[in-house]
C-alpha cells in the first residue's frame, strides 16, 4: 500500500431541493513518500472538496483514505484531532495567520494543541524560518510583510510539526507571477529537502494554474466528481 492511498472517494451534499449534490463520485489516488502532486479542474469540479477529504477536514460519502497505514476516518474525534495536527499541514490561499501576532508566533501556533511551545518547538520554528528567508523577520507581524512573505510564514506554519501530508490549496492564488513561481519552488525545495533527510513527505497541491501544476511532478484532472491518476481523463 502506497503511503498516500485513496480509494473510490465520493462526497454528496444533501439539497434542499431534493436529490443529493454529487460532487465527487469516484476519485482514487495512490502517492509515495518523495511524491508530489497537482490537482487540476474547472471551478466547482470539487478540488476543495477532495482536498478537504484528504485532510481529514470532512469526511467522504463513501470510499477509503489512508495515511502511513491509518485510515484517519476510523479514529474517535481526540484521536483524529491528534493526527491531523501530527501528520497534515496545510497551505491555503489565504495565508489565515493571526494579525496580533508575530511572525515566530504564526509559525508555533500548530503546537498550540498540546499546550505551551517549549524551547525545541521554538528552535524548530526559528529553522523553518530560516529555510523560507525569513530569520530577519521573525518579531514583524504579518501586516509588515509582502503577500509572498506571509505565504512563507503560512508554508512554515504548515512544515513546523513535520507532517507527512502537505496539502496546499491555491497556495499561489493571490500573488503575482513571479512570487507564484518563487512560492511554488519553495515548496518543492523544502519537501526535495525532507525527503533528503529520510522524512517521509507528500505534497498535494490543487490549482487551477497549468504553470504551476507542469512543476510538480504528477498531474491529475478532477472532472465529473472523477479522478484516477492512472487515466487523466475518466
Ligand atoms: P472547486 O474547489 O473545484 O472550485 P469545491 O470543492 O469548492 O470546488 O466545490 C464543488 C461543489 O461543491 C460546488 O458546486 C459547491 O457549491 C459544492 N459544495 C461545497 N461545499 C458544500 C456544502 N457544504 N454543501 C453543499 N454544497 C457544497
């Protein structure tokens, strides 16, 4: 089993109207540690929606997810919880970090879940924010800061518990072309680096961008609630 491995996943939304909403109807995929991945497809096609899935954020009509041997959706509410916080960061398009606090503090907030940062959670901080070239900012707040930069915090915040799932959605939706690039590399380079280290590290990327998605390594479409890595177009 890959470490990454999602079955026939499908999702209905009751409607007021009547019938259930079919969002997704059968979308599989199955990645490796070292891997990573670009979901792409028309608005409304559902990439939220799976992604959402696959962070444990909602859970699918039907169909199986499993993470390094875990199916999260098997797990009591403190269990999930726990696991989500260990194993999935996530990037959004909104970078959503706290405008009272700083830079450093943005970045500790995942450990917040099992109480206080201790000295070791604050040097892995301080690192991360090496990593995205931010050790000079570290004290700023996030409206001293570009839109790109706040997505490096973002990005930090995400990698700060080491999880083996990064799921980013629309990470570059709101900057320019160029800082989209330099994003997009960061993310790249830092998971290229964990892998290094023997860290087991996914990248799930949605995005409606073709230039983004021709730099991640594989592809997928999402279209009519399907998507299947093995055939673009099911
Ligand atoms: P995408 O990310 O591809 O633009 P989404 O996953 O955001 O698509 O949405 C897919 C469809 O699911 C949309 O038609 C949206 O209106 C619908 N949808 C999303 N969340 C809900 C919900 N909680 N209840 C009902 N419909 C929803």
């Amino acid at each position: 089993m890959s470490l990454l491995d999602v079955q026939h996943i499908a999702k209905q939304y009751a409607s007021v109207e009547g019938a259930p909403l079919e969002i997704l109807t059968d979308a599989s995929l199955a990645l490796d540690a070292g891997e990573n991945l670009a979901i792409v497809g028309p608005s409304g096609s559902g990439k939220s929606t799976l992604l959402a899935i696959l962070g444990t954020l909602d859970n699918p009509t039907s169909g199986t997810v499993t993470l390094d041997g875990v199916d999260p959706f098997r797990l009591d509410e403190a269990a999930l919880a726990k696991f989500r916080s260990e194993q999935i960061g996530f990037v959004f398009q909104d970078h959503h970090l706290l405008p009272q606090c700083t830079v450093l503090e943005n970045v500790l907030v995942p450990f917040l879940a099992d109480g206080s940062a201790g000295n070791s959670q604050i040097a892995a901080a301080e690192s991360l924010l090496k990593r995205v070239g931010l050790s000079d900012r570290t004290l700023h707040r996030p409206a001293q800061l570009s839109g790109g930069e706040k997505q490096r915090v973002a990005i930090a915040r995400a990698l700060v518990r080491e999880p083996t799932l990064l799921l980013a959605d629309e990470p570059t939706g709101n900057l320019d072309q160029a800082t989209a690039a330099e994003i997009l590399k960061l993310l790249i380079k830092l998971q290229e680096e964990r892998h290094a280290q023997g860290r087991p590290a996914i990248m799930v990327v949605v995005t409606h961008s073709e230039a983004l998605a021709a730099g991640l390594q594989r592809r997928a479409v999402l279209q009519g609630g399907c998507l299947n890595l093995a055939k673009e177009d099911c």
